[in-house]
C-alpha cells in the first residue's frame, strides 16, 4: 500500500513551508499530509499592530491565541492525524527543527501509528532535555543572541514566544538569512521570512518528553542531515543520532545528508524530495 508522508513544521512555520515539498513529492508519486500545529497556519495569530506601519508598543502587549497551547496539545493534536491517516496505509512521519519534539513524544505515546520516522535536522531528545542543549559544545556557534534581538515582549507575560519577522533592522534581518538561509539568494529569504508567523508556544517539554526506547526505540528511523545547518549545527544533528543509536543500538538510525541551510531544502525541495522516496523504499513489502 501507498505510504503517507505526514509533514510536522518547526518553530513559528505552519504547513505552507511545505507547499513546494509537496508538489515534487506528488510528483514523484507520492502521498503527503502537512500538518498545522495548534495556533498556526490559518489559526495563527497576525495582530494588527504587527502590519505596517508597525506598533511595537502595541505588538509587545497584543494577546495572541497560542498562549497556553502546550507541547501535550500539539502531541494529541499529531496523533490525531496520524491516526487518519494511517487508516490509508504505512505513515511515515516527518518533522523539521523543533517539530521533531513533538514528533518524539507521539512516537512515545503511539508507535503503532508510525511504520518509519524521519528527522530533518529535528530535535530528538535522548540524553537531555532540549533546552539543556543549547548550553553543550554543539550549539556553541549558534548566536541566540542575535536571533533574540527581533523578540519582542515579554514571554512571561504574553504567555508566548513573539518575534519581528517584519523588522527592517539590517541586523537582525542579517542574523535570520545567517541561521536559516544563508545559501539562499535575498529574495528567497525575504520570501522565506514573510512565510513565518510571529508566536509561538513556550512549552518545549520536559525531560520527561525524551525518546523511549520501549516506545519510540521500536520505529523504524532516518535522520537527514543538513550539512550547511547554522541553527542546529551538523555537530548537533550528528550527536542527535549517536544518542538515538546508543538508546536502541538493534534499531539504529538510517542516515542520509542533504546540502543545505536550515530552510534551502525546503526551497529547492527535488533532492529532499528524492531523499524521501528512497527512506520509502525501505518500507517493508507487507506494510
């Protein structure tokens, strides 16, 4: 039977980021579903003082309704469309970046919903929780700093994570292109950039949301290098695997790299594309 691709997006993206994906994967012949996380896409919060011309004042104070939303609701949420899904046939689960936490916990709670789960430079935490990895060796070339400086308002506040992506600042606009794009041309930055949203969720988990090796251990798994990676270092993704591979070492990880940023995959999506009709390929006959 055809597999489904289900597409899981990361940290203030939605489902459009994988419009392009989609088509060269239909192309190609197969099956996909991109997923929105609660409170993005279409549900996503755009305040009006976030349109031009912009009210910092205003953006910094304006409620947004992704507040609350936990990594619990973006789980069930998840496993509620895999569980469609998986009514058509095999589900092969794909996340990026922090989409790769959710994935995680629904492998956890689910793994009978997934015949093969894929990581693109994504988080998948086995030693520590993901904030803890911000401060290893690893992550020592990330500049937080300087992507921090389009934040805007107080999360404790807000109850949110908002961020400028509208800024004319040259210098967090250059920090962006730096962590997510900086083999891609301007245009298809700024392209890129005005496809994000400004809020995300602050819950990122607990130490208790990492791979299981009774649960999440017992999947199938590819993990996709991006080797131009600056916002999670190729460092990191390597030590995301070794630990992977440690947890269940009868079931290692598969691993294909791509030459790219954070985001060129995703606009120059063929090669990604074939990458994933090959991790398809592996799919038992019987699935």
């Amino acid at each position: 039977m055809q597999p489904t691709f289900v597409l899981v997006h990361g940290a203030f993206a939605n489902s459009f980021s994988f419009a392009p994906l989609q088509a060269e994967l239909g192309l190609l012949g197969h099956r996909s579903a991109a997923v929105d996380l609660p409170g993005h896409g279409f549900a996503a919060t755009y305040p009006g003082a976030y349109q031009a011309p912009q009210d910092l004042e205003g953006l910094a104070t304006a409620p947004g309704v992704i507040k609350g939303v936990t990594l619990a609701d973006n789980v069930a949420h998840l496993i509620g469309i895999l569980e469609r899904a998986k009514r058509n046939g095999p589900v092969i689960l794909v996340s990026h970046s922090r989409g790769g936490l959710t994935a995680t916990v629904a492998a956890n709670q689910r793994p009978d919903l997934i015949d093969r789960i894929v990581y693109v430079s994504a988080w998948c935490p086995v030693d520590l929780g993901v904030g803890d990895y911000y401060a290893e060796p690893e992550m020592a070339t990330v500049d937080v700093g300087a992507l921090a400086s389009a934040m805007v308002g107080n999360p404790a506040e807000l109850g949110l994570l908002r961020s400028n992506f509208r800024t004319a600042d040259p210098g967090a606009l250059a920090a962006f292109k730096a962590a997510f794009l900086a083999d891609g041309t301007d245009e298809e930055f700024m392209a890129f950039l005005n496809t994000f949203q400004p809020d995300e969720n602050l819950d990122a988990g607990t130490p208790d949301d990492r791979a299981q090796a009774g649960t999440w251990g017992r999947i199938p798994r590819s993990y996709v290098r991006l080797t131009e990676d600056t916002s999670v270092p190729v460092a990191m993704q390597d030590r995301m695997i070794r630990e992977g591979d440690a947890l269940t070492p009868e079931n290692p990880y598969d691993v294909r790299s791509l030459t790219s940023s954070h985001l060129k995959w995703l606009v120059e999506p063929a090669p990604a594309a074939r990458v994933l009709g090959e991790i398809a390929a592996l799919l038992p006959a019987e699935s």
